[in-house]
C-alpha cells in the first residue's frame, strides 16, 4: 500500500492545488499510512476500512476530519483501480455521522 501511495502522491501532486496536495498529504502521512503502510493491496478488505474509520471516530476525531481521511483513501484506492492493483474485494470507503 505504501507503494501505491507514493504513486497516488506523485500524480495528485501535479492535478490540485498547492494548499490541496498538502492537505491530501498531511492526511494521507499521518493517518493513512501509519494504518495501512505495512498492507499488501490484496489484504485491504472493506471490514478493515470501516473499522479504521470507526476507530478514529472513537479516538475523538471531528467529523470533517474522518470525512477528509475517507475522502483522500477514497482517491488513494480508485487511483489503485486506475493502475489495476489486485484487491481482495470491491473497496467501499464510506463514513456516515
């Protein structure tokens, strides 16, 4: 997963603004890869995300946070998509309040 991270960083990068990227990036450094970092693509399943997400809810995150986390996974796992990385599963990052 880190791997496609660092892949996801390099493309996102030229497509949004300045002040976008480095929120993606501080979002995707600081929650997302101490998460799911160590992850083969294929040992992602939709059980892990939501759990993930669940967790940093009860860690007394913001709503706006988590929905700023789902979001950058979100376009982390349709980049991998895009590049054909093999998933366990059809990913689903959702997040209600």
């Amino acid at each position: 997963m880190e791997y496609l991270m660092d892949k996801w960083n390099e493309r996102t990068k030229s497509r949004v603004k300045l002040s976008t990227y480095t929120s993606y990036l501080c979002i995707a450094e600081n929650y997302i890869l101490p998460e799911f970092g160590g992850y083969y693509t294929s040992e992602l399943t939709n059980l892990c995300i939501a759990d993930f997400l669940q967790k940093e809810k009860q860690n007394g995150y913001a709503f706006g946070t988590i929905h700023l986390i789902a979001v950058v996974l979100r376009s982390i796992l349709h980049f991998g998509s895009e590049m054909k990385a093999l998933f366990s599963e059809e990913l689903h990052v959702n997040f209600q309040k």
